[in-house]
C-alpha cells in the first residue's frame, strides 16, 4: 500500500487513542477533585498530569492558577492546543478523510460523525456533570471506532498499520498514566493501604478499566507493586504494557519489509523483557525510572516505523 | 425578459406530461411532512457521509454540501435514445480532431478551422505533438452539458475534456434516492447508473501501454483540501485503486513508480484529476507542488498513460466550440445529431459589432472561463453590469465569445415557498475506451435562485438525480 495512506491510517488510530486516554487521564484526576483532600494535593495532582504530558510550559502561559477547570478547558477543549481532546478527534478525522477511499465506509462514517457530533457541542463552560459525561462519550466513540475497524476492516496491511498505531500509543499512555500517580503517591511515603492511598490507587484502575479486573486477579488489598504488575507485565491485562507490546510486535512482523528488520528486532526485544520479567527487577531499578527508560523505547520504535514504513524510500 | 421555460413536467396546458405522470401522483399522494422529513434526512446523511465539496475563497478548506433535489429529472426513453447517439458521436468527432491536431492536422490543411485559432491557442500543447497515445483516445472521460430549449431541442453548451467532475453526485444522489423513497423504483423502471466505476476501470485498463497485461491504474488528485477531493476518493474507493498525490509518485528511467510500504510499485494508468499545468514541473509549471518531476518524458515514452491526455483543453476551449459540427462533418462523414448553440466568436469583427449592439440579449463567456466565473447574462444584468463588461470586451474582444440566451428548461423543485420550476442542466459522462459508452443520464444541475441560469455549485447550484426511464 501506499507509503503515505500506512501514514494517515496509523495517526488515524493513534489520534483515536490519544483522546480516549487523555479523557480516561482527565476523568480520574477530575473524580479525584471531588474527594475530601486538600486543594494542594489537587494541583499536584493536575501538576504532574501536565507535566507528564508534556504541556506544564505551554498550560502555564495561557493560564495563571492551576485549577480543575482551567486544565480541563485547556485539555480538552482547546483547539489551539494541538494535543487536547477535540484537537485529537479533529486531527483523527482529518487523517481519515485523507484516505477515506482505503476505509470501509462505515469507518470514515464514524471518525466523521464523531467530530460532527462534538462540534456541535457547546463546550467551554461546561459543569463536572457534564464533564464527566463528554469524557465518557470520548471513550465510546472510541470503542465505537476500534469496533468499526474491527469488525469491517480487510485484514490487509491497512489493518495491520491501524492496529500498530493503536498499540504504540496505548503503551505509552499507560506508561504515563502510571508514572503519573507513582510520582504523586509514593513520595509521600504513606504505607499502602491508607484510605487516601486506596483512593488513588483505585482512581488509578478505574481509568485504565481495571478495577474489576484487579479485583478478580488479586482478590485482596490494592497495593502499589500489584498495580504496577498488573499494568506493566500482564499479558491478560488488555493496556498493559506486555499486552501492547506483544500486538505491536505482532503487527510489526505482519507488514515485514526490506529495511524493518532492526525495529522488529527492537519491538521484540522490549516484548520478551516484559515477558520474561519479574516486578521485584521493576521495582530495583525504580519503576519511575523503569517507565522513563519505556516510554524512551516506545518513542524510538515510534520513529523507526515512520522512517521504515510512512515516509517511505526514497526513489 | 425571458421567454417562459420548457417545464420538463408540465405541458404548456398544464397537464403532467406522460412520463411524470407516475411520479406526479405519487407526489400528490404523499402527506408532505413525510416528504419534509426525507428531505431533512437527506441533509444529515450527506453531511455524515461527508459528500461535501469544498468553497474557495471564504473561509478556506469550508466543507459544504451541494443541495440535493428530491424531484427527480426524468428523461423518456425516447429522448435518451436521440441524445445517447448524439454524444456518443460528438465525442468520437473530439477524439479525432484531438489526434488529428497531434499528429498530421488534416482539418486544418482543408481549410476546415483556421490554423492560427488552433496552433496560438494556449491550450494547444506542442510537447504532445507527434505522440501517439494507446487507442489514438485522448478524452477518456468526457463531462457534456447539454440543455433543453423546447420539446426535442437539445443543445451542448460545452464539452468538457479535462478533468470533468460530478459523476459521483450522480452516484450518490441515485443511492440517496433510493434510500430515500425505494417505492419511487418499484414504480418506475429507471435505468441503472451504479455500474459507472466498473465500466470505467474497465475503460482506464483497457487504455495501458501496449504489453502491459495486468495493469496498476492510480487516481491523481492535487489533495483533501481540492474542492472535488470527496469524488476523488469516492471513485478510488469504488473502483478500488489507489489514490495517490503527486508527492506518492516518482519517475525513474522513464518509468511511473508509487512509494508504497514494500518499496516501489510500477504504475501503468494514471486517472488524473490535476490540470496538465500542475502535472510535471519541469515541462510545466516550474512551481507546481502537485505534479510528479519527469511525468511528461514517462508519457513520451509510451511507458504509461494518461487519461485524459495531456493537451485536451484544444478541443473543448470555448474558441474551439464553434467548429464541433464542422468536425462531426470532417472526420465521420455525418451530421451532427445534438447542435450546438450558435456563437459569436468576438475576435471576428462582424460578430463582434453584433454582439455589442445586442448586448442585452446576449450571454458571454470568457473564452477560457470555467465553472460560471467571469460571464455576462445579459437580459439579467444592470445596465452599470452591461457598461462594465461592455468596457471589457473591448479591452480584448479575443478572449470572449457570445451566445443567445438560451431559455434553459425548468424542472419542478422544493424551495422555501413550496414547489417552483428552477432551471437545469444535464452532464451526461461519455467514456472512451476499446469503445465508447455511457451510463443512462448523467448529472442534472438546477440553478436554485428563481430566474437564476448558473447552475455551477460554485455559484448557489443544487444537484437532482437525473431517470432515464427503460419504457
């Protein structure tokens, strides 16, 4: 397939995932906002949210406070900030567009529908229940999407390239997810099992959909190390780290070409450590610090697809 | 003041002519919130299947929907027969004298169309002249638009040799009727247009260079921000090829190649929707960002086509228009079927001292205008508009031509106040290959302003699904 429409399709996926993880991010920050805890704590929280997004910088030249409301209208509804919600739904669609002729109709349909849905909505001084409710919509029209590319798509190399997309930006969302709360909790050097501790630690699962999912794993206390297992190197755990690598390796060995042997050997490298690996050898090299050394290795495999695959040989 | 219209549903004792009498009924039986209701739901599915096209000028990249009509225009199969024959003629006639112009320049030599109007104008490509193109085809695809004066009277306002565009709004706008109102087809046995993509890929593959078996064909478009981008993907994706973008493509000794994800991938036909001054910057425009550098030396070479040919703009320039019959006449020992509208061409003095003092009665175009820009409707215009445009003939009498107004036929249309004749058009699209066809109709176009004669979507036009009835 054409070098430039394996471009669109894996941004399409990427973008879709994008929003459905910063609005996954922003809701259990924003639920957390409604618990009984200081106003400090809460802008730690947002603080380290920011920050391991990438945007403190560019959130603190438009806004003076940190506060619920300004990091959610700068998040999620700010189109000139090109990493919020609705900039990801628009550039999702916009990459869709550009290739909608290689997408089954209903696909395009849906990216479509769903940016005409949300600029429809009048979303700047929007209240928590109505935040709450946008952030809920953004993952099910998320789920509506991978459901559509599921259930219609050719499995041709389209596909494969969709699902790669997918896959490089899921873990390296759960990676920042994690180091997010691992940042704020731990420092503070409270033992687990604290109340404010199983609150965040359960707003933690919640907004990576394994709540239930520890529960029924584990079937006891929520504990850090558990946490951290269960999102780092559980193959069952469909966004965990292992789980994404596997898919992205997957997929990587599916659209095999001339000059991907290296990244596939990479991908695959970073699969078997996470297979083979246990979370004491996490936990000694620091998790933080086992997470920062990930997401340097999901972005450097990010790289190596484009300059393999998208931009692609030169005549 | 105009003359009444041709109502194509109406007879002028107000009865409902023969073949709207079905639909007629229908339409009087059907309470109108039902219909109201289809109509709003037209809209939402346009917008949702995103068949927009895109506005230049305002706010750029605006997507908007073209209107969509829900009365059908319905043509007998009497009438289709005639204008069927008729294109299909005219467009051999076109291919020929392209060839011709190409090559030797028989019609010329005879004396038939005066050298000069053909050889300066600034369609003519002397980079194409002495090649020989697979089938001697050069306009693949032809866009004709045809109108109706009276009962059988059908003219050709232009021949579009280009890039046509519109065939996916015929394309849709039957799917989206049938969608709408299936009952409609239970009544009426309307004609099939939904086989058009396969009947074109099978036109664009039969055209490959000579020893090709299993030919790549590619759609070009200049990107998603053209204004006709949705068509392009819509027809890639019907007929399944790829759609690339100048920067997809690359030429490497003499071949076409595309940048695929396993390395480069041959590619035989190119269905080009970029003008001919866009598609190799170093024979053409030297700035162009859409073409492929070396596209042109490709062509030369025979090592892959391009449809339509490069330097088609010859045959349908609005200079060249006049000469069609002549060539109808010259090159298949026929008359002409459809006519032509008569036309002053304003480089002639007589036709120009004419056409100056009949200004008001008149339409004119700029010979090398399109898409409805830069025309004068004389019998609409202010007399400041007839002043202005008067000054501008003069200035450079060579770049206009003139025209009676045509009173184009009128065909019943919702509008804010109910139900009100709006005049139309057709664009049947004729395809050269191995052989020529056509899909039964063709794009129908109404001007939805009351009075209003541009039909162009650029200019406020709406579309219609267009029935050629099988008896």
């Amino acid at each position: 397939m054409l070098s430039r429409t394996a471009d669109h399709l894996y941004w399409m996926a990427r973008y879709t995932e994008r929003a459905e993880n910063l609005a996954r991010m922003l809701d259990v920050n924003s639920r957390m906002s409604l618990l009984p805890q200081g106003a400090e704590i809460l802008e730690q929280g947002w603080i380290a949210t920011l920050t391991i997004i990438g945007l403190m910088e560019a959130f603190r030249q438009r806004y003076d406070s940190v506060t619920s409301s300004n990091v959610i209208a700068f998040m999620a509804f700010d189109r000139d900030n090109p990493l919020s919600i609705c900039s990801c739904v628009h550039a999702a669609r916009e990459n869709a567009r550009a290739v909608r002729g290689t997408l089954t109709s209903e696909i395009w349909e849906t990216l479509n529908a769903t940016w005409l849905e949300m600029r429809g909505m009048s979303l700047r001084s929007a209240n928590e229940t109505e935040v709450g409710n946008f952030f809920e919509w953004v993952k099910y029209r998320s789920h509506v999407a991978r459901g559509v590319i599921q259930g219609t798509m050719l499995r041709d190399e389209a596909w494969h390239f969709a699902w790669l997309g997918t896959y490089l930006e899921r873990a390296d969302s759960t990676a920042r997810i994690l180091d997010v709360k691992y940042h704020l909790l731990l420092p503070r050097g409270e033992q687990a099992g604290g109340a404010a501790d199983y609150y965040q630690w359960s707003a933690l699962l919640h907004s990576v959909s394994a709540f239930e999912i520890y529960r029924r794993v584990y079937r006891d206390l929520i504990t850090p190390r558990r946490v951290a297992e269960l999102l780092v190197l559980r193959d069952d755990m469909p966004r965990s780290l292992r789980r994404c690598m596997s898919q992205v390796h997957m997929h990587l060995q599916s659209v095999r070409n001339a000059q991907s042997a290296e990244t596939e050997r990479r991908a695959g490298e970073l699969q078997a450590s996470l297979h083979f690996g246990r979370i004491d050898s996490v936990f000694e090299i620091g998790l933080h610090e086992y997470l920062v050394r990930f997401l340097g290795q999901v972005r450097d495999l990010g790289d190596r697809v484009s300059r393999d695959f998208l931009v692609s040989a030169t005549d | 003041m105009l003359a009444t219209p041709y109502d194509e549903m109406h007879a002028s004792d107000g009865g409902v002519r023969e073949h709207y009498k079905t639909f007629a009924s229908w339409l009087a039986r059907t309470p109108s919130e039902r219909v109201a209701h289809k109509r709003a739901e037209a809209d939402t599915l346009f917008h949702r299947v995103g068949i927009t096209f895109t506005v230049y000028g305002e706010d750029a990249g605006t997507e908007r929907l073209i209107p969509f009509d829900i009365v059908p225009r319905i043509i007998p199969a009497n009438e289709w027969k005639h204008l069927a024959a008729g294109l299909k003629q005219r467009v051999r006639a076109l291919n020929a004298f392209t060839n011709d112009i190409y090559h030797s320049q028989e019609i010329l030599k005879a004396g038939r169309i005066p050298a000069e109007q053909v050889l300066c104008n600034g369609q003519y490509r002397p980079e194409m002249q002495g090649i020989d193109v697979p089938g001697s085809i050069y306009a693949h695809i032809a866009g004709v638009d045809v109108v109706r004066a009276g009962e059988g009277e059908f003219y050709v306002l232009e021949d579009n040799l280009r890039v046509p565009s519109g065939v996916s709004y015929m394309l849709e706008d039957r799917r989206m009727m049938m969608r709408l109102f299936p009952e409609l087809f239970a009544l009426h046995s309307v004609a099939p247009v939904e086989h058009y993509p396969d009947l074109l890929l099978e036109n664009l593959r039969s055209v490959a260079p000579s020893g090709v078996n299993d030919p790549t064909v590619v759609l070009l478009t200049p990107g998603a921000y053209n204004s006709a981008y949705f068509e392009h993907a819509f027809l890639a994706q019907q007929m399944g090829i790829e759609l690339v973008e100048g920067q997809d493509l690359f030429v490497d000794d003499e071949f076409v190649y595309m940048r695929t994800t396993r390395g480069p991938q041959r590619v035989d036909v190119i269905y080009r929707r970029i003008d001919d001054d866009f598609l190799d910057p170093l024979v053409f425009r030297p700035d162009s960002m859409l073409g492929i550098p070396g596209l042109l030396a490709a062509y030369r070479a025979g090592r892959v086509t391009i449809a339509n040919a490069i330097g088609t703009g010859v045959a349908d320039d609005k200079s060249i228009y006049p000469y069609v019959p002549e060539m109808v006449r010259f090159y298949l020992g026929e008359e002409p079927l459809l006519s032509n509208v008569p036309t002053f061409v304003l480089r002639r003095k007589e036709d120009l001292a004419y056409t100056l003092a009949h200004l008001r009665e008149l339409v004119v175009k700029e010979v090398h205008g399109a898409g409805g820009y830069g025309m004068l409707i004389g019998p609409a215009a202010s007399k400041a508009e007839l002043e202005a445009f008067r000054q501008r003939i003069l200035r450079s009498p060579e770049k206009y031509i003139a025209q009676p107004t045509l009173t184009l036929s009128a065909c019943p249309t919702f509008v804010d106040a109910g139900i009100a004749p709006r005049h139309i058009d057709l664009r049947p699209f004729v395809l050269s290959g191995r052989e020529v066809t056509l899909v039964p109709g063709g794009l129908t176009r109404v001007a939805l302003r009351e009075g209003s004669l541009v039909v162009n979507s650029s200019q406020g036009g709406g579309t219609k699904d267009t029935w050629v009835l099988e008896r």
